[in-house]
C-alpha cells in the first residue's frame, strides 16, 4: 500500500476498512475462528489477497501465547497423494497467517507419542488416527479420512462412497462389462478406513448395475505403486480377464498401467483403467489417468476451519463433526474409448 510518498505493509485495519467490517471480524475470518458469515469469510479473504496483506505471525504469538503453528502428522510424504496433501495444508495455514510442522509418524502408539511437538503446536492434523485417537485428547486436532463413529475427533473425509460408484458408472458408460476392483482392503473389523469403503461402494454398484462381480473381481495389490505394477504383470500374464479396472488409489493405478505397458496390454484399448485421488502426477502419465479428483483445496479450507474453532474455544465441548467434501471425476486418457 502507498501512503505519503512511501510503500506501508498493510495491515489488517487496512483489510477491515475496505471490507466495511470490524478489525475483529476481519481478523476472524483470516483465520477461520469466530462467528463469522461464509460470505463475509470469503469476501474479506479476496480483498486481503487483493491488497498483499502479510500477517505479522511474530506480533500475533506475542498477544495470544500461542505458537501460530499446526504440525501435519502423517505417516510419509514420499508418495505422490501425501506431498500434494501436505502442500494443500502448507498452503492454506499459510495464508492464515500461520506455520506448518510436518512430522512422520509410523503411527505406532509409542512412536506418534515421541513425534508429536505438544509445546510447539496449537493444534494437529492427523492423516490417520489409528493409533491416535486417544493420544490427542487434549489437543485440539482434525482427523483426515477417517471412518471409525467412535473417533472423538473432528473429521474430514473424501467423497469415498460417492466417488466409488461413480468410478464404476464412468467406466460402464464406456462398455466395461467385466470390471475389477484393485487395491487392499484392511478386513471386517480390523478398521472401517476408506479403502473398505470404496472396495464396497464399487462392489455394490457393480451388482447395482447387473454386472458381474464375485471373489475374483476383487484384485488385492499392495497399496504401491510397486504393487501396482506387480499387480499389472499378473493380471497380463493371467490373460487380462477383466476389461475395465478401478484401481482404490492413484498410485496402485500408475503402477497397474506401468505393469500391463511391461506385458505388452494396452490401455485403454484392452483394458480402462481409472484410480482414486486425482493427483497431480496422474495427468502427465502416458496414458493419462482418469481419477476420482477429491477437492484438496476445501479438505484443507474446512480441516483449518474445524481445528481453529477447537483452538480458540478449548472449553467448547460441542459434538464431533464429520464433514466430506466433493469429488469430480477428471478424465484422461486411460478410460477413453
């Protein structure tokens, strides 16, 4: 901002008196706290985007005794969906005016223990709560893609279920007649994470659409995309029996089309194939993949949102809540026919 002959930082004044609200409210909605209206949350937000508004993260720790940091909890970054997870979070606690901790967690109790900076941290994103739903329970924290009713955490989940059967409908609008499910799931009752619903979603949908689908139909594969292309090689060296695959994750789908490449099976002429997540990568494969694209960019809006409620009202006991965001089915080149 120009003012008498000099360039000013803007502050948040600033943000607030272009935006006809109070300094509160402009800082509330900055931040995601507060009783703040969608719609003014999303218009102060433009217009400190529009005027370069920086926030002074060293004055607002000094007033508030708090770390203005989030650490991310995860259980790696070297995948593809995990470091462009991570970057939508960085992103977005960055623009609140914040700092993100990324630490690595195997997610054993004794090791997320160690791992988790409490003095350091306000508050903790979770991208598995396995073994840590009763680590936190006195730490403000939002749990991502978690499907357990017993968590006591706020939640924020991917279109799992939705984008599942709509996988299998995408590849049915395109002749597959005998498709197959490719992944892992974890097993009845050993922990009700996406993988078991997505599995489940595409196998209802399958009998929904009078489609063939018994014990072979489900393809288990490491979720790797190492065990994608071992998975590939065995379904080219058992002749391909299927003609369209839903793989449960991008990674085992790259993998998958990286193995059938190997063996000479071309896709999509012999066989669609289509993952789960939409990551970046996915669309400068050769093919490229046709993916159930989960909305990263409000996962993190609504995750931060949860957990800056949680921060700055530490006595609210209101319910856990579970929140999904939307998905959009993003076509390549791999289901095209």
């Amino acid at each position: 901002m120009y003012r008498k002959g000099v360039y000013a930082m803007v502050t948040i004044k600033d943000v607030a008196a272009k935006a006809g609200v109070s300094k509160t409210t402009a800082s509330d909605a900055l931040r995601g706290g507060g009783d703040v209206s969608a719609k003014t949350m999303l218009r102060v937000r433009a217009i400190a985007e529009q005027m370069g508004y920086k926030p002074n993260v060293s004055a607002r720790s000094l007033r508030s005794g708090r770390s203005n940091t989030i650490t991310f909890l995860t259980s790696g970054i070297q995948g593809s969906y995990f470091a462009e997870v991570a970057t939508y979070f960085a992103e977005e606690i960055n623009r609140r005016g914040m700092y993100m901790l990324i630490e690595l967690t195997k997610f054993v109790r004794d090791d997320a223990k160690q791992k988790i900076p409490f003095p350091m941290s306000d508050g903790i994103i979770a991208t598995n709560a396995l073994h840590v739903d009763r680590l936190l329970r006195e730490h403000p924290t939002v749990v991502l893609e978690n499907y357990d009713d017993e968590c006591p955490y706020d939640t924020v989940n991917a279109s799992s279920a939705a984008g599942s059967r709509a996988a299998i409908r995408h590849l049915a609008e395109r002749g597959c007649t005998r498709i197959a499910v490719v992944g892992d799931n974890s097993g009845p009752g050993v922990y009700p994470g996406s993988r078991d619903l997505r599995y489940e979603s595409a196998r209802d949908e399958c009998r929904k659409l009078g489609l063939r689908f018994d014990d072979d139909s489900f393809v288990r594969s490491q979720w790797s995309r190492q065990g994608g292309i071992e998975t590939g090689h065995a379904l080219a060296d058992a002749g391909m029996p299927f003609d369209g695959l839903y793989c449960l994750s991008d990674g085992i789908a790259l993998g998958v089309i990286r193995g059938l490449n190997e063996r000479g099976v071309r896709v999509p002429d012999d066989v669609a194939v289509m993952g789960f997540d939409g990551v970046l990568e996915g669309r400068y494969y050769s093919p490229s993949l046709t993916s159930v694209r989960t909305d990263f960019s409000t996962m993190a809006r609504v995750a931060m949102d949860l957990l800056m409620r949680r921060i700055e009202h530490p006595d609210d006991k209101a319910a856990r809540q579970c929140m999904t965001v939307g998905y959009e089915i993003a076509e390549g080149e791999s289901t095209a026919r």
